[in-house]
C-alpha cells in the first residue's frame, strides 16, 4: 500500500507535503476532503477537520505539514533531504519555512478573497469538485457558502482589511521581485535542491498565489523565474536545465548572497514585529493561567487553534490578528536547530542575522514550550529555573 495524503488542491499547507512527496519520489495516493474517508475517518481519528493529513503504508495517521515531512525525512529515499547539510543553513531554511507557512498568509488570503471577479467563479468550482464531489445545485451551494465564510472570516483574523490590503499588495510584489532576483542563480532557495525553507514558501506561493487566477497573473507577470520555481517545486526531477552547471550545490554563507540577504530583511521588516508581539502576547496569557496542565492547550474546545487577538503595529500600520501556538511551534524549530551550532557556526548565524535585523529570532521565547500531542499543539511543563519576563 502506498501512503495517503488527505488535502485538496487549493489548500495551502496541502500543496507543501504534496511537493516534498513528489520531491521524493514517494509513491503516494491522494484523496480530497471531501472523501468520505476523509470525512467519516480520518476526522475522527484527528479529532478536527482539518488538512493535510498523511496515512502511512503501515496505517498511522499524522496531521501537520512539518510532522509529517520530520515523519517523511526518516525514510530511505529517493530525493535530496529536506534539511541543509550546513547545520547554519538549516536554520535559514526553517526561518522561510515558517515565514512562508505563517508569514505569508496576508497575501495568500488576501489575493484569494478579495478579487472575486478574477478568481470566484474558478476557486468556487475547485472547492466543490474537492469538498463535495459530485453535489450539485442548493446542496453544492450550500457547501460553498460554509467553506468560504469560513476562509473570508480567517482572511480578516490574519490581519487583512481595507487599511492594511494596500501594504499587502505592495509588498507582496517587493517579495516577489526580491525572490525572482535570488533565483537568477539558484533553482531553489539555497541551493540545487530543495530544503524545508522552499517546502514553506510552497504553501502560500502554490495553492493560492500561483494558482488562484487573479494572483497567478501577476506572478507570472511580477516574477516570472518565482512562476517556474512554482512549477519546480511540483516536478519529482530538479527541474533545473536553466541553470545548466552554474548552480551551487548549496549556498555557501561564507561568501556575500546580497540575494539571500535581501530576502531575510524582507522577513525582519515584514514578520519579526508580529513574531515579537505574539511571544509577548503568549507569555501575559501564560502568566494568567498558571496552573495550566503540561499536555492541555487550555482551550475551551480543544480543536480551536488561537488563544486570542492581539495588537500590533505592523508597517506603521495598526493590525489586529489571531495568535496561534502553532506558530511558536515554528519559531521553536528555528530555535532549536540553531541551539545544535558549534561556537564558529554560532558566530556564523548571528553575524548573517545581525546583518539582516533578524538577531531576535534567536531570543524570542514563550516561557512554556509548544508540543504535539493528538494531533493538536499543547503546553508543554513550565520550565525549570527559568526568569519569567515578557
Ligand atoms: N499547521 C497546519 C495547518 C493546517 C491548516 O490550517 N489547513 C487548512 C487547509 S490549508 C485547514 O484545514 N483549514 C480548515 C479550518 O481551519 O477550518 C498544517 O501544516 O497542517
């Protein structure tokens, strides 16, 4: 039996996992949502609808785009490793991999939901053909009208309103400008290969940019080397000729990327605030509830995956967004791996991230540590010893 990945082609974080499988060329089947195995099974076995989920051969089921590829990358396989053999570069590669997942959701949602003449009439079959295959009429209109009330609501949630969609627009286009430059040298983000930093860029810049029409335009149009790394990061070969021999095997951060550079203060200026904000959020509800037990995520519906609103100023603008533990879960992994540097490696990082405003990255820490457990983020202990400040 081959492995199952549970998604649907306009979800995100689906299309990060269905890249990394092709990537390796594991066999895999995949099913859409609205499979009545999915609906009937997995849900229950999850304990909330919610996508990609893979079932293995051996018929474990895991939900989350990064488990599931940590699951993938202990396998014999095929293709190149998610994780950079430079344990440096492994940091950069889970910075993109969360700014792509979490960071890039502003203009993913934004360029789906707001361009309904361009995109409605395309996302509105995509959807049905995935969440209610074969309904049609009042029934099919009515699963539309749920699912994206839904997405709509989320789209405000992350932050994108009428004040802020113009900032979006335009710097989403400086983003994209800014990869297609890094990409006249490199076919993937650090290298000849493709690392867990693509597989985050890949969620937002599939499902949603390089696909739904209005946004698909404009890539192709704004950053036409983006387009095929788009195209790229769904071929199960490199995909590469373009570059003939030219390209590096890795990016070597011993010598200047102004690229890569470019790229990282992109994220400082566009993502650190909301990362310093969410941190700082997290930490005052923690300290209201300290009795909180280790395993729990102290919700009341314990499917919800937002402790709360908070406030920020972003791009001199006032914003107002969810905070997900997930995301903290994200900001852990980059944590943790730069935790694993020898001192020289160490001094390596910080000067690149020194550099690009990126330094609180490394410092930025919530006083109880996000884990999984049943397929949803909890708290883990309180640590030990440790100076409580926000
Ligand atoms: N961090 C999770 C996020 C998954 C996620 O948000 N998936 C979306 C689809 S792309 C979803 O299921 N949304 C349903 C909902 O929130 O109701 C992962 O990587 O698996």
């Amino acid at each position: 039996m081959n492995h199952i990945l549970y998604g649907m082609p306009g979800s995100l974080y689906t299309g990060k996992v269905r890249s990394y499988l092709r990537k390796q060329r594991i066999p895999f089947e995949e099913r859409v949502a609205g499979d009545p195995r999915f609906v009937n099974e997995i849900v229950q076995v999850v304990g909330r609808w919610i996508a990609p989920v893979l079932q293995t051969p051996q018929g474990q089921t895991l939900q989350d785009g990064a488990m599931i590829i940590d699951y993938l990358e202990t396998l014999p396989q095929a293709g190149p490793r998610a994780a950079p053999h430079d344990p440096v570069l492994r940091v950069v590669a889970h910075i993109f991999e969360m700014f792509g997942g979490e960071g890039m959701l502003r203009p993913a949602m934004h360029f789906r939901w707001n361009f309904d003449e361009a995109n409605m009439a395309f996302i509105q079959k995509d959807f049905l053909s995935a969440l209610a295959p074969g309904k049609q009429g009042a029934e099919a209109d009515m699963a539309f009208a749920f699912a994206s009330g839904r997405m709509r609501k989320a789209t405000l949630n992350f932050g994108v309103t009428p004040q802020t969609a113009p900032t979006i627009e335009r710097t989403y286009q400086d983003f994209l400008e800014l990869f297609d430059k890094h990409l006249q040298t490199t076919p993937y983000l650090l290298g000849s290969s493709p690392g867990y930093g693509d597989y985050g860029l890949i969620a937002p810049l599939f499902a949603h940019l390089a696909r739904d029409p209005y946004p698909a335009q404009m890539m192709k149009r704004v950053a036409p080397r983006v387009s095929r790394w788009v195209e790229r990061m769904n071929a199960p070969d490199a995909d590469a000729g373009e570059y003939m021999d030219h390209a590096p095997e890795w990016i070597d951060l011993a010598q200047p990327c102004e690229s890569l550079d470019a790229l990282l203060r992109f994220v400082a200026e566009d993502y650190l605030p909301e990362v310093e904000a969410m941190v700082r959020f997290t930490n005052d509800w923690l300290a209201e509830r300290p009795d909180l037990a280790a395993g729990t995520n102290g919700m009341p519906r314990p499917g919800d995956r937002h402790i709360g609103m908070m406030k920020f100023e972003w791009r001199g603008i006032a914003m107002e967004v969810m905070v997900m533990p997930y995301r903290i879960l994200m900001l852990q992994r980059i944590q943790d791996s730069a935790a694993l540097l020898n001192a020289q490696q160490g001094a390596a990082l910080r000067a690149l991230l020194t550099r690009t405003g990126l330094q609180q990255l490394l410092e930025l820490r919530c006083h109880r540590r996000v884990e999984r457990k049943n397929h949803l983020e909890v708290w883990g202990p309180p640590h030990n010893n440790e100076r409580i400040s926000t």
